[in-house]
C-alpha cells in the first residue's frame, strides 16, 4: 500500500471519532483547495473499498468511514507501519527550517530536493513561507543561482529560532519519553514522530544530561518551574552546548547583564552553568548565564498575597489597573467588581512583561480556542493591552493569557444568570429526556432544560436557547455539541467548555447586579472571623499609631531617605537607620519609583530591620528628580515610604496593600497627598483604614 503524506493525514483525521470533520475543513486544516481534497478522497475510496470500508457523507456535510472497529484498527495499524516516504507541506516547513538552521553554510536547493522527494520548485514555494517565519527572529534567507540557500543573522536569533521550532512541533510526552529511557533501547514509536525528529537536533546523551542537571537546579529553586519551562529551559542548554561546542557563541548587552548580576536567578543560573562547565570540559561565556537568567526570570511566576508589595510590582500595578479600566469601559462590565482581578493580572503580567522585554517567546496551546470561545472579549482586551503597553507588542499567545484572567473574572463575578439547554435527538422523546435528566444532575448551571426530536426543530426559534445539545449532526444549526447519549467522559469535557462560553458571553451582554449573601454561619466559622477581626484591627491600629506626616529638607534622594528613616526610628517604626536606607536604594536600582502624572514617588521594602507594618508621608521643600515608573525623569515634591518586615503577617501585608491600592486607583487619595495638608492627610488616611477594617466585620 502507497499514501502520500497529505492521504495520511486525511485518512488519520477521518478515523478520528471523537472530532468529524467536513471536505471544508480538511481543506483548511491541510491549506489546500476543496478540489485536491476530492481528488484525494477517490483514492481514499478505493483504498477503504479493498479493506471492505467505505467513506458516507452524512448529514451536515460530516465525512464518516463505515465499517467495522477491527477494521479501522487494521487500517491505523497499516499505516502506522509504512515508511514515511512523503511528508505533508507543514512537515517539509519544519524539516526544511531545521536542516537551514543547523547548517551554517548553504545548502542546495536540488539537495534538499532529494532529501524530500519533491520538486525543486516545491522546495522554492516552501521556502517563500519560510522566509516570513524566520522574519519573527531577525534572520534573513539568502538565495542565489548556484550559491544555493542559507541563513544569516545573530546566534541568538538562530537558537531562538531552533528552540521555537522543537517547541512547536515536540510534545511534553514525547520529550520525557525520549530522555528518561534508556537511550540505547530506543523507542520506535517516538523515534517516528516529528517530535523525534525535532529532537535530533540535539545530541539525546546531550539532552538526557542536561535534564538531569536541571532536575536538580528545579528541587533548590523556591518557586515551580511548569513543565513547559522546563522543558524551554532543557532545550534552550542543550542548543548552547552544542552550538559552543561548533564554535558559536552568543553576546548580550553589558548593561542588561549588569541588572542580571543582581538578582537572585542569576546566582541559580551560574551554579548550573558551573556544572555543564564541568560536565562537558567547556569554557562556557558569562552571556550564557545570562540568558539562563533571563529563562529562570521569565518563568517565576507564583501566587502572593503581598505582590504589590514586591519588587518593581508597583508599576505593573499601575498598568493593570489602566488595562481593567479600559476593558471594563469598553465592555460596559465593571471588573472591579471581582477583586482578585488585580492581583491575579498583576502576579501574570510582571513575567509576561519580563519576557516580551527580552524577546522571549511563549507557547498557549489555549490561543485559538479563546479568540473562538470569547471574541469580543478577545478583540476588546488586545486592544486595551496595545493602549497601555505601546512600547511592547503582546502577540497573540500572551493576549490569550490576558483574556483568561478576565474570563475567569466573569465567570467568578455574582449574578450570572442560569443557562437554558435544549437537548435534540433524531426521534422520539426517550433519549433526549434521559439524556436532559442527565445533564440536569451534572451541571447546576442549567437553569431550565427542553427536549425535541430533529423533525421538531424546523418550526422552532433556536435563538432563545443559549445552548443546544444533540445526539446527532444538524445542517442547519451553526453552533451545537454534539454528545453520545450515554454522555461519556470526553463529552462532559465538551459542556463544560461550552457552558464556560455561554456564562462568559452572557455576562457581558447582561450585567447582574450583586445580591447580598445571606446565609447564616456556623459557631466555628464566627469564631474564626472575629479572631481575623482582632488581627486586622491590631495591625490597623500598629500602622495608625506609627502613620507619620514630617517635613524634609534635602539636597538629594539618598539624604531625603536617610532623614526619613531617622524620623521613623524615632518614632518607633524601625530598629536600624542605615539597612533600611540600603535597602530602598537598591529596590530605586531595579525600577522607577515615581508615580506618573503626580509629584508623588512611593518607596517600598521588606526588611529584618523594620518591626511592624508602617505608612508615612514625607513633604520635600524642594522638589527633587527620580525616575517614574513609565521610565521618565519626573520632579517629586512628596516621599511616600510603605515598609513592612521581611516575614509580616497576612494581616499586615493586607493592610499595606489596601494603601497600595487607594495609591493607584483612587484620585481622590492622590489630591490629598499631594496637597502637602499633614491634618487632611491624617484624616484621609485613618478614614480609609477605618473602612478597611469595618470590610472585615
């Protein structure tokens, strides 16, 4: 038996049970015409016919196979065992790219040609959409007559673009599979997925090293590494030991690694790279544990309740309180509403931002299925992320995540209306209402359910359902699940996807106002938010106690800094002068302090130095020069300084927090403190804390 590549897609996508598929959509998914795809189905045809199949158009267009199971088995079984002779165009892209990017030299087309078994006008028409793919890395294809074809540009272009291209087109299974067994034995099937051979770029003893090492590394690190980082990370090492090993080297920026030096990525990252040193008797450059930083960096990202409070958080802060007001305007929802938007956005956005400064990629496999599922909330989200990040282009990929956020959002908000389901079966009422009885039991969003055959939906006004379930294909309905009757696992997934879209969808078309909760608690539960109560109320009172307004004279920031922290062990705040001023300084070092569009700059820190939770204000009688969180130099008049010991309470941290927010969101608190008013500020201040607290009740 002989397929070509594109017949053995086609034939793989047919005796997929679980996802029919039409002639359109196998034209689309294959970028082909419909035309060559009914050429290829008459093939197709006579190969079922000789193993005693068939190939039935059904009813909406949906391409079946019939016949029986052992069949279809026998014919997956076949194929799997036939030698891949000719490969698909996505496949001749990929293997194509990655023949280029490993040879530094040019290649010839009637070579490449061979290698394929194709044309050599394919192979040209194949490398014209390969030239817009290696555009996203700044490397150029050059083509000459009897020069052949090459690739040119930086080492860290080439290697990006190595690390996307095994990324892309490798599965995590696969990954693991290959570097965890014994590498002698091998594994056929994964040694014949594309995955496999992506993998081949590198050295597998190479990679099975490297994996072990970084093993190690991911055990000492204080936060996750998601396998997909992991993975990026393996990869990105294995690459840069093999291209050092060639003769090729990266470089970064002076500047950029001087940042690096100093954090604490970067003495993770120089351990590892001591021990790859060691492993494979290199001398690898500094610029290595650069970029080993920057992945480390770039993968951080955890869950903390205090992430205000962290380092260069504040401005990100800023950022995304600019990006919920703008969805929510132009959604017509107010997101505020939810409140743990804020920080949720803020804890994804400072690594996502992190990444797109260094030009670090990102896979979402989730992509697609969000701007399908959500589109108006798609479009309206990368339109407000393109207005409050200008200077950075968020592709397609971290917009999705964006767009998460806020779904979950949605779905989390109050007051979302229930669903109302109708259930189709192709006759008679009996399945239909065994399966509506079903999904009635497992889905508490459904509000309301009906049932009705196919013949009763010709008369019927579809649109007031926000979800439609049926047992078969139906032509003319645009947007259904289909579900087995016995509603198996894979099909339960399906309405949960879709109910999350429906929910969503309505949310934005409606808003539901917030209906109080009402129920009644238990003994234990009082008890333990009274006891909440008396912490909350303990910290307030520590940081009223100790909320300072002073006046300050000084020539430069670190004077200015200095006097008010002189002034705060005076009053009893802090033990220790001069850490603490240290401390503030270093934390300027990594970020702009100064509150754009304001003469404020808040200076914030952690420190064993410091004993409680404190808020001061600190009024200049000059104004003096810092750098704002947008980058921009900008005049200060008033000194904010929030600062909380290394290991506060979560009280503690909450309350500091609650400030941080009335800081960035609230106008109002922005006047008062510019206002240079220590009686206005004072009240301001205890008002809103005094709020706080009563929240807690």
């Amino acid at each position: 038996m002989y397929v070509t590549g594109r017949e053995r897609k086609i034939i793989d996508r047919l005796l997929d049970q679980e996802n029919q598929v039409t002639l359109k959509q196998l034209a689309e998914e294959l970028d082909i015409s419909t035309r060559t795809v009914h050429r290829d189905l008459k093939g197709i045809e006579d190969l079922l016919a000789e193993r005693d199949m068939s190939l039935r158009k059904e009813s909406g267009g949906v391409l079946l196979v019939k016949g029986s199971v052992d069949k279809k088995n026998a014919l997956r079984l076949e194929l799997s065992k036939q030698a891949s002779v000719d490969y698909t165009p996505e496949e001749r892209h990929v293997l194509i790219l990655s023949k280029l990017l490993e040879t530094r030299e040019p290649v010839k087309l009637v070579a490449i040609a061979n290698d394929l078994g194709v044309t050599v006008a394919t192979v040209s028409h194949d490398l014209d959409k390969i030239e817009d793919y290696l555009k996203d890395f700044q490397l150029k294809l050059v083509r000459k007559r009897g020069y052949g074809v090459e690739v040119i540009g930086e080492e860290s272009g080439i290697r990006e673009a190595i690390s996307q291209l095994i990324m892309t087109h490798m599965n995590e299974l696969d990954f693991f599979s290959m570097v965890r067994q014994n590498i002698q034995g091998g594994n056929q099937a994964v040694e014949d997925s594309l995955s496999a051979q992506m993998l081949d770029i590198v050295n597998k003893e190479t990679l099975a090293l490297i994996e072990y090492h970084v093993d190690e590394l991911r055990n000492d690190l204080s936060y996750p590494l998601a396998d997909s980082a992991y993975i990026a990370l393996v990869v990105h090492l294995a690459l840069a030991i093999e291209r050092m090993q060639q003769g090729e080297k990266i470089h970064i920026d002076d500047t950029q690694l001087e940042k690096l030096r100093s954090t604490k990525e970067y003495s993770f990252a120089e351990g590892l790279i001591a021990q790859l040193a060691g492993e494979f008797q290199l001398s690898i450059p500094e610029a290595e544990t650069g970029y080993i930083t920057m992945h480390l960096m770039g993968a951080k990202a955890r869950y903390n309740r205090d992430s205000l409070l962290e380092e260069s958080s504040m401005s990100i802060a800023f950022k995304a309180k600019q990006l919920i007001a703008k969805v929510s305007r132009r959604v017509g929802m107010d997101f505020n509403k939810y409140d743990r938007l804020m920080n949720d956005l803020v804890v994804h956005l400072k690594p996502s931002v992190y990444r797109l400064q260094h030009n670090m990629e990102i896979e979402n496999s989730f992509t697609d299925q969000m701007e399908e599922d959500y589109p108006v909330l798609f479009e309206e989200v990368q339109k407000s992320i393109q207005e409050v990040f200008p200077e950075l282009h968020f592709p397609r990929e971290e917009t999705a995540f964006v767009v998460m956020h806020f779904a979950s959002a949605l779905l989390n908000m109050e007051g979302v209306a229930g669903i109302h389901v109708l259930v189709v079966c192709s006759s008679g009422i009996g399945t239909a209402k065994i399966l509506a009885a079903k999904l009635q039991k497992k889905f508490n969003e459904i509000e309301q359910i009906e049932h009705h055959s196919l013949f009763d939906l010709k008369g019927m006004d579809i649109s007031q359902y926000d979800l439609i379930v049926s047992t078969i294909p139906l032509a003319d309905v645009e947007s259904y699940v289909q579900v087995s009757p016995v509603l198996p696992q894979k099909d339960i997934h399906k309405i949960e996807h879709a109910i999350r879209r429906v929910r969503v969808t309505k949310q934005l078309k409606k808003p539901v106002e917030t209906q109080p909760n009402e129920n009644k608690e238990s003994l234990q539960v009082i008890k333990d938010k009274v006891r909440a109560y008396e912490r909350y109320a303990s910290n307030i009172g520590k940081v009223l106690d100790h909320l300072l307004v002073t006046n300050i004279g000084a020539a430069h920031v670190e004077s200015a800094l200095d006097e008010a922290v002189h002034l705060l062990k005076e009053n009893g705040t802090v033990i220790e002068v001069n850490p603490i001023v240290n401390h503030l300084l270093e934390r300027e070092k990594a970020g702009g302090l100064g509150i754009p569009d304001t003469r404020l700059a808040l200076y914030h820190a952690r420190s064993s130095s410091i004993e409680q939770p404190s808020f001061s204000v600190h009024i200049l009688r000059e104004p003096l020069k810092v750098l704002g969180m947008d980058g921009e130099e900008m005049p200060i008049k008033t000194m904010l300084l929030m600062i909380a010991p290394e290991a506060p309470s979560q009280e503690g941290l909450e309350t500091l927090s609650f400030i941080s927010s009335l800081i960035i969101e609230d106008a109002e608190c922005t006047t008062i403190l510019e206002s240079e008013n220590e009686e206005n500020i004072l009240h301001y201040i205890a008002n809103k804390l005094y709020t706080f607290l009563k929240s807690k009740e």
